[in-house]
C-alpha cells in the first residue's frame, strides 16, 4: 500500500468505469461527481458528489490540472485519511479541514 502523490484526472462522459485506476481522478460535469482510489493506496473508492450538502466542486485550471474541494475526509473508511487535491496534486491535511 503506497500513497498517491497527484491524480490525473480523467473526464467521462456518459459512465465511470467499474474499475478504476489508481491515481486517476475520474470526472463527469454532466452527472456532477468525482471518483477516485483513496490516496493513502488503501483501494477503497472515493466519491464527491457535486451536489450534495458537503459542497465539493472542482476548478479545471489553466494549466490542464484540477483542484478539488474542499478537502476530502475519509473518515468513514478505515484509513481515516484526509487530504486535499490542489492542481493534480495530493496535500496531506493534519487538521479539521482546508
């Protein structure tokens, strides 16, 4: 089990895929989520929904990279890990929330 240091993201139209990729960000504008492999490497799967009371959304960048938030609290898998994706890239949280 190793960590994911940046998530390419992966835009898709009409489906995610039943098997995701490690360190892929897998995103659909049209039906508002994101999914992803926990970045701690423990292969459980990550959903934000874009439209739910947490308030996730996501900033496609100039430059081709994604940022996502706010950070993302894993603390219902048992890793219990939190962290953030800043232009691709995985930013370990040691607080509440950034």
């Amino acid at each position: 089990m190793s960590r994911i240091a940046e998530f390419q993201p992966v835009f898709v139209e009409h489906y995610i895929p039943n098997e995701l990729q490690e360190g892929k960000l897998y995103i659909s504008k049209k039906y508002r989520i994101a999914i992803h492999k926990c970045a701690c490497g423990c292969g459980q799967e990550v959903v934000t929904d874009f439209d739910n009371k947490r308030g996730w959304d996501f900033k496609n960048n100039d430059d081709n990279t994604v940022t996502l938030y706010p950070s993302i609290e894993n603390f219902n898998l048992r890793c219990k890990s939190h962290y953030c994706i800043r232009n691709n890239k995985v930013v370990w949280c040691k607080n509440k929330e950034v």
